[in-house]
C-alpha cells in the first residue's frame, strides 16, 4: 500500500513531467488568400476608348500593396503605369500611352496583393488582358483650292478677286474687320486712328433690312439702296465682305407690311420657331412668302454693287449648326442640317440664276466645335453645302489671344478635302500670325468683329462681370498689320 508521503510525491512530479516532455503549441493553420472577384475591364473586353484607362482588381477583401509590390506590375503593348493604389477591396492600376487598337495585358504577380490578416497567404497572380478600339485615323488633306469660283458666270472683278485670294493662300493673310455695326466704317476707321494702317477687309451686314422702329434712336437705321458706305470702300481699294443677319417675323402678323412697318422684329435668334426653314422652302407658306420677299429685297441691293462694279465675299447663314452637341443659336440651323443646306442652296440658285448674280464670292461658315470641344470632321461634312456651292469657307473663333488655332483650321481644311481656301471669317482676339504660319495653318483671311461703348468703337468686348470676351489692344493691332505676312488695304491692287 503506497504511501501518503511517496502518493504526494507522485502529485508533484507528475506535472513537471506533462510540462517537459518536449511537447510544443499546435500551430494554426494560415489564413486564406484574397480571391480575385471581378476586373473591370473585365478580362478579353474589346473596343474601348481612349489613351488612358483606370484598370481595377476587385478582391474578396480589404487588400494592400507594399510600394516594392507596386513596382512589380508590368503592363504589355508599350504603355505605360504611372500608379498601383489599393483602397479597400480594389487595387487600381493606372495606365496611359494606350494605342488605337493595341491590345495590353496588366499582370500583377503572385504575392503583390497582401490581406490585413495575421498568418496569411498573399493573393496569387492575377491579369486582365482587353484590346482598345480601333478608329480609322482621319486623313489629312493638301491644301488644294479650286482655281475657279462656282458660278460659271461671275463678274471679271469678283474673278479677279478671288484669284488675289488664291495666289496668296499659303503665303500671306488678309487682314479685316466689321467696318461698324452694319453699314458704316466708324470700327475700322478707328484701328486706322490708332495704328496708322487700314485693314484690307471691311465687313458691312444687312441686318437691318425689315428691321422696324421700337426707339427713336434707331429711327436711322441704314438704307441699304444707299451703296456710298461700300463704294466708299472699295473705291479706296477695300475688299468688301457682306454678311447678313436675317430677321424673320414671328408670325404673319409680325411681318413688316403687315404691322405698317412699326413692328420691331428680332427674329434672327433661334428662338424664334415660328419661322422654319422647312415651312420656308414650302411653296405656299407664309414663311416662303416671306422668304422669297427678303431674298428679292437683298438681291436687289447686291444687284445695286453688282451695278457698280463691286465684288463681295458673301458669307449669309453664318454659323448655322451653333455647337452640333449644343444646339443652333440661329433660326437658319434649328431645323438641322438637311434644311440649311437646301436653303443655302435655294438661295444661292435664286441669287446666281434667277437674279443674275456674278459678283458674290461665297463663304460658308463651317462651326468647329462639339460641346465646347473640337468636332469631328464629319459633323462639319454633314453641314456642308457642297463644293457646286461654295467658295470660301470660314471658322468663326472666339478664343484666347494670341495662340494659332492649327487644329481648327486643318479641321475645316480636311472638312473640304482641301478644295477650298480656309479663312478666319470672323474672330474676337487676334491669333499669333507668325505662329500659324509656321504651324501650317495659314488662314487665308481674318475679320475682327466689331463692338461700341456708349456709342464709340473700342477694341475689346467686356461681360458684365468685368471679363473679357475679347481684349485686343491697340499695339496688338500694330503688331498684326505690320507682320510681314499681311496684306493691308495699302497693298490691294485694282480688281476693276
């Protein structure tokens, strides 16, 4: 029988012996690795857009990559990572210098992407491999105007005038600007007064034809059958540019004859809806009723140069599609493309044929931007009238000063397949001539827009909140005129 002192001796030992016998912890098993849930773009995806993209593993947890884990993902096809950032379950690969059409792989290896937890696999190589659209490079064209205008039967001087314009495209540029605000020289007498040169161009604008009294100050507004303003001009061997904002009634009861010439009609804004150019070219409608009236009216009074001997670049319908995402801003582009052309068309059929007018050179103002961004070259192509139509065609830029615009004009350039010459046909602040001579791009002419302050010419165009839409001053005009690529009305020869 044991002991009581030898059974507590037993007692003492017997946990030393379970503590060393030379067992150790059990160790735990390692935590899953993060899983690849999705990508985006998802792996093998075709036609995307673009020269950069955001590529992104989305894992089945909260993630990270240490900076020297970063440094391991590799893209193929020549672009190029600027970053590898994980944010909670993703990690985004940042990518540029993607090619039209390339086809890339982001490979990101085994071990990179790391969970939170303790005792943890790190994730296995993951990639996602996607192609990117291919897109017909749009072509360029050579500058290529035609040698002739497009009516057949144009007056020697318009003839001869539009091969003075030819013979210096691509060497020289013509400067202009709105003479006044319709049918005076107040704007371009000004920069005479300041810079001591007269610009070649002087714009006049029949905007005022149909337009009644509403205040008395506007009691004298032009007579268009009064042609010394122009003659004056042209006399002096200005080039005569004639644009035409055209006010239409609202209504039958807003038409001029029918108020007894008091009603004051401001109808050249799109707003006025009333007045469609696809009722217009309806036989029968009022508004071809008062279509074919206006057309008469205006082709009488460029009849009136025709008569004297005056040819004129004759830019009607200007800026006719506004911003293609935007929307038109004048009643002639608001029924869209198909209906402008036919009615620049009819117009230009009813002036040439039916009214017997050789002295027009005509400019189609072509518009280059896609909200607010440069177009594609075949919205302008949609809006086009055709080469039968057209002589010049024109951008109307209000941009920054003294850049070059080299994209806006090998647009329009291309837009024709180089069969016209390119012309700044109306523009705020001045470009960079030198600039845009040496990229290319040579405008064949530009016409400054005009503004008044409290009735006197001024350079600029201020907004109401103090900034500027256009800010030239009078050493920028001296600079411009004196520039050895431009023609001022001092180097204009006789198109008599």
């Amino acid at each position: 029988m044991l002991s009581l002192k030898r059974f507590i001796a037993v007692l003492t030992v017997m946990p030393a012996l379970f503590s060393c016998g030379g067992g150790t912890d059990v160790e735990q098993p390692a935590e899953p690795a993060p899983r690849l849930v999705s990508t985006s773009p998802a792996d093998g995806a075709t036609g995307l857009k673009g020269t950069s993209l955001d590529v992104v593993f989305t894992m089945d947890q909260n993630v990270k990559v240490t900076s020297a884990g970063s440094r391991l993902v590799t893209v193929s096809g020549g672009a190029s990572i600027t970053s590898v950032n994980a944010y909670n379950k993703d990690v985004t690969v940042k990518l540029e210098g993607l090619e039209n059409g390339g086809n890339y792989t982001v490979s990101v290896p085994a071990g990179v992407i790391e969970g939170f937890k303790e005792n943890q696999e790190a994730a296995a190589a993951v990639s996602v491999t996607f192609t990117m659209e291919y897109v017909e490079p749009e072509k360029h064209y050579d500058r290529a105007p035609a040698a002739s205008l497009s009516n057949a039967r144009s007056t020697g001087q318009a003839a001869r005038l539009y091969a003075y314009l030819l013979d210096n495209y691509g060497k020289k540029t013509v400067s202009g600007a709105m003479g006044g605000t319709a049918w005076e020289t107040s704007y371009t007498d000004n920069i005479q007064s300041l810079t001591g040169v007269y610009p070649a161009i002087v714009g006049f604008d029949y905007i005022f034809n149909n337009w009644a009294e509403r205040k008395a100050e506007w009691s004298d507004r032009p007579d268009y059958t009064d042609i010394a303003p122009v003659k004056q001009a042209w006399d002096a061997r200005n080039i005569i540019q004639i644009g035409w904002h055209w006010c239409v009634p609202g209504t039958t009861e807003d038409a001029f004859e029918s108020s007894g010439g008091k009603r004051y009609i401001d109808s050249y804004s799109y707003s006025n809806r009333a007045f469609s150019v696809r009722e217009a070219l309806k036989e029968g409608t009022w508004q071809n009723t008062e279509m074919k009236k206006q057309l008469k009216q205006v082709a009488g009074f460029l009849k009136l140069l025709q008569d004297a001997g005056i040819p004129v670049l004759w830019r009607p319908l200007h800026e006719a599609a506004g911003d293609y995402t935007w929307g038109a801003w004048f009643w002639w582009g608001y029924d869209g493309a198909e209906a402008c052309k036919e009615l620049w068309r009819y117009m230009y059929r009813e002036f040439t044929v039916t009214y017997g007018l050789g002295n027009l050179i005509w400019v189609w103002t072509a518009q280059t931007t896609d909200g607010g961004k440069l177009s594609s070259v075949d919205k302008l192509r949609d809006w086009y009238p055709g080469d039968e139509y057209v002589d010049l065609v024109g951008a109307d830029l209000y941009v920054a000063k003294n850049t070059t615009q080299s994209a806006a004009f090998q647009l329009v350039n291309d837009s024709v397949e180089g069969h016209k010459m390119v012309v700044l046909s109306e523009f705020g602040n001045l470009l960079d001539i030198d600039g845009f001579f040496s990229e290319d791009a040579p405008w064949g002419y530009f016409m400054n827009w005009c503004n008044f302050e409290e009735g006197a010419p001024v350079l600029w165009c201020k907004n109401s909140d103090g900034s500027y839409s256009w800010n030239n001053t009078a050493d920028d005009w001296k600079s411009a005129l004196s520039n050895t690529h431009t023609i001022n009305r001092k180097d204009v020869p006789s198109f008599k």
